[in-house]
C-alpha cells in the first residue's frame, strides 16, 4: 500500500502532534480532527486506510462514532485503532466487539505505535486485544455441539459459562467440566429474562445455540419450536445489544427448505413449507432468527457472526430426537433393525464436530464475518439408504435395513429435502478453511467412540 491514508480522530493535540509527525515522516498521509462531524465529511470524501479514534474526548461518545464507522459501508472494513488515557476492560472488549483492530494506551510510545499502526493495516488484529476476550457465555452449553464447544474454550484458558434449560441437553455432556475452575453452569432458560440479563452482563462473546431441535423433537413441539428459536434469540440478542457483546449466531442449514438449487449458497432464495406442517416451524424459527442478527448489526451496529451448520455429528449426540447417525450405530451394534425413513434416496453431508469447532473458532474471531451469513458443511455426501449400509458394514452388525414411511414417524403431513449440499466458496474465504474429515474417518471414530463408551448406546 503506498502512503496509507490515516484519519486521527483526537482532542489531544499534543498526541496527535506526536503522533502525526512519526507517522507522517514514515510516508503515511495524515488527517486530523477532533470534531466528529468532520471526520464523517473527510470519510465522505476519502475513505481512510486506517482510523485512529480516541475513545474519551469530552461531550463525545466514542463508541458511537465507532459503531457509525461500522454502519457506514464505506468503513465497514477500514482498521481502527482505538486510543485512550485509559480504558477498563469492558471499554477494551467492547471496543473491540465493535470491531476496533487494536487499542494503545497513553502514554505513546511513539515506535510502539508505528509497528502497531502497520499491523492495523495489514487488517490484523494485535494479539494483545485477542486475548482481552476471557468470558464466554455459550446458550445451550450443555447440548451436543455446546459442551464440545466449551471444552475446547476451557483448553483454550477461557472463562466459560454455560446457560441451559436441558431440555435436551444432558449432564453427561459436562459432567468433565462441572468441576473446572473456569467453567460454571446456569440451569434455565434463555427466555428467562432475569436469569438471562445476569449471565449476559460478565460476558464478552456470545456463542448462541439454545433452541429447540431435532425434526422428531420440532415435530412434536411446534409451539415450542417458535417459542424458544425465535423470542429466545431475541432476548439474547437484546441483552447483548445493549453492552455491545459480539453474538455467534448458530442457524441451518434447514432454513434453505425445499429449494432445488444445488449447492445452496447463502444469498439464495429459501423455500419454506406451509405453516400446518410441523417441521417447517424451525426452519422458519432460525431464518428469523438470522433476520434479528441481521437488524441488530445494521441498525445498531452489534457484531453478529451467523452460522449455517450442515449436519454436525461426533460424539455427544444422541439419536432420539431424529438424528441419524447416532440412531444407525445404536441399531448397528445392537443388532436390532436400522430403520431407513422413505425409499433412503434423501442425502446429507456430514460434518465431524472437531471440524465444526475450530472452524466456528476461527470466524468468531474474524473481522470478516461481522455481519454475514456464513454456510459450515462439509462435501461429505451420502444417502441414507447407502449410509445405513456403510454402518452396517463397518460395525459388522447382523441388522436388518428396514424401510419404513415417514408417515409412521412423522405423521401424515411430513415433508422431506432430498438433498442438502452446502456451497463452500464464502466459508473458505472467510475462514481459510473447510472441513476436512472424511465420511469413512467420520464413521471409523464414531464406531470407535461407541466401543469405549458403550454405555453411551443406551442414552440415545
Ligand atoms: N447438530 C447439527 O447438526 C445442527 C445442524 C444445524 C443447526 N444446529 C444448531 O446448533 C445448535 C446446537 O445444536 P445441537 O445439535 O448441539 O443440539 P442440542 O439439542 O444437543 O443442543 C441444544 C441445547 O440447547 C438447550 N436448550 C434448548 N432450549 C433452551 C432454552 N430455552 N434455554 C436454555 N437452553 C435451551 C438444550 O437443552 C440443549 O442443551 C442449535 O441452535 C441448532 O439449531 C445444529
């Protein structure tokens, strides 16, 4: 980049001299201002590679200004590099949370900054601001994919609390975890306000993955379905907004319904079923859900990172309220019959859920993912029919696959997707990545899982 253009936005002109002067005779083009209204104008007319923004000026709310620089599309993406005399930690985190690259404390050191103006504009963030993220509030902490979630946090030296109502979460999810010294669990709901507002208030991220799931489960409970999934994800997000907390989202791979057009990208149209069909009330749930992220980023700024998972499975999962692959082994192992719902033709790709964690790691903490709708999937696809086969065969169970009518399961108004595959494009430039376990890796490690804990088998 040649001579980088820098907007200072500071009241304190002996800093700001300071400041400039380094800057300037390192090639940098420097504007200054201290007046909020002309540091609007200037970016109307140029838009800055970097932002340096003093957080504390008098009669002005820094943070404000941050969260416009975030709502206007020409800064969306700029680096900022928030300035302050001083600054606790929950000024730090949500200054941060709205995304400022970086923070430097008075007094400046002024070849300190020149190096952490250069890592700024690389669009990095400095490690130091990284690490100021230490409390993390995972709804639905005690599900599947949330206790996996707050082990690897726990490895990772975060502080995690876990909030959930165990519905269908289960203790033997965290049991390893009840006693860890960061780890603290909050049993009740997300619709809870009070229990809500309070867990929320020490937190500096949110993973959001409460809801009620599963088609059997959703079947069953439509009322609940809607309930949770959509007025609980409003009460997070709306506690959340008002301390500036980032929020992950986690949503679908169910709100793409009934669409035809493979692989589904995110910014494809939707194709929902009718409302007196059960299963249609999650998909609609979640694309709610993604449309209150969706508002709260926009209209105030809260950084919202929104997930699409695709199948996640590993160990943890259970099987009764509809997912296949636990349900297969159970039968498989037991030698009891695998039941295939409908003629087994439908596909899905399956995602192991080591995958899934470090992938979801990565674009919580991605500047990029502020304010997307982002697919996690994996290219692993197979039939269900040709699935029940291949854990049949690997297990070398006796069972019998049996074919069975959705009706009897689901009732008479039950409809299926055929295939779900996911686009990968935005995820791997987003993260870099994709998954990477393969389907036969996936079913070697859950067939391995079950054999060591076989006592696993009667939980599903
Ligand atoms: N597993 C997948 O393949 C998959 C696919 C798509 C989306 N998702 C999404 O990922 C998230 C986690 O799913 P999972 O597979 O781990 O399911 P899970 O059922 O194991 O986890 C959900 C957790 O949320 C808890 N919960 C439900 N309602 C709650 C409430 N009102 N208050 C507090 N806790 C509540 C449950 O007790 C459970 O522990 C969900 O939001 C789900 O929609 C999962």
């Amino acid at each position: 980049m040649d001579n980088p253009r820098i907007l200072i936005i500071d009241d304190d002109k002996d800093a700001t001299d300071l400041i400039s002067a380094r800057l300037k005779s390192h090639g940098f083009l420097v504007s200054v201002t201290n007046i909020p209204e002309d540091a609007f104008e200037f970016i109307k007319e140029n838009t800055p590679d970097l932002i340096i923004l003093d957080l504390v000026m008098p009669g002005v709310d820094g943070s404000e200004i941050l969260r416009k620089i975030r709502l206007d599309k020409k800064t969306r993406e700029v680096p900022v590099i928030v300035l302050t005399a001083k600054l606790d930690q929950s000024d730090k985190v949500s200054a941060f949370n709205l995304g400022a690259q970086d923070y430097i404390t008075k007094p400046y050191e002024p070849e300190e900054f020149l190096a952490r103006v250069k890592v700024a504009l690389k669009g990095a963030s400095h490690g130091a601001v990284a690490k100021k993220i230490k409390n993390i509030l995972i709804t639905g902490g005690a599900g599947f994919i949330g206790s996996a979630l707050a082990r690897r946090l726990l490895a990772e030296e975060y502080k995690v609390a876990v909030i959930d109502d165990f519905s269908t979460g289960r203790r033997e999810n965290i049991q390893d975890m009840l006693n860890h010294k960061n780890f603290s669990l909050i049993v009740g709901s997300i619709t809870d306000e009070t229990i809500l507002s309070k867990a929320v208030e020490g937190s500096d991220l949110i993973y959001h993955l409460a809801a009620t799931v599963g088609v059997k489960n959703v079947i069953e409970k439509p009322l609940d379905t809607v309930i949770y999934d959509t007025i609980g994800s409003s009460i997070v997000l709306k506690y959340a907004s008002a301390k500036g907390i980032k929020v992950v989202l986690t949503s679908t791979s169910e709100v793409y319904g009934k669409s035809k057009k493979y692989p589904f990208k995110e910014d494809d149209d939707v194709v929902i079923g009718p409302p007196d069909v059960n299963r249609w009330s999650y998909a609609c749930s979640k694309l709610l859900d993604e449309f209150f992220a969706i508002g709260y980023y926009r209209e105030r700024a809260l950084p919202v990172v929104i997930i699409r998972f695709f199948n996640i499975v590993g160990p943890g999962q259970v099987g009764r309220y509809g997912m296949v692959i636990p349900r297969f082994f159970k039968a498989a192992l037991q030698n009891q019959p695998i039941y295939v719902y409908g003629d087994g033709k439908q596909a899905r790709c399956f995602t192991y859920i080591d995958d899934a964690i470090d992938i979801m790691l990565k674009l919580s903490q991605s500047q990029k993912a502020v304010g997307e709708v982002i697919n996690l999937g994996s290219k692993n696809l197979i039939s269900i029919k040709d699935l029940a086969q291949e854990i049949k065969r690997i297990t070398r169970s006796s069972s019998k696959i049996v074919f069975e009518p959705y009706q009897k399961y689901y009732g008479s108004r039950f409809q299926d997707v055929k295939k779900r595959v996911p686009d990968l494009a935005k995820l791997k430039k987003i993260s870099g990545v994709t998954p990477q376990t393969t389907l036969p890796e996936i079913l070697k490690k859950m067939k391995r899982y079950f054999e060591e804990n076989p006592k696993e088998l009667d939980r599903i």
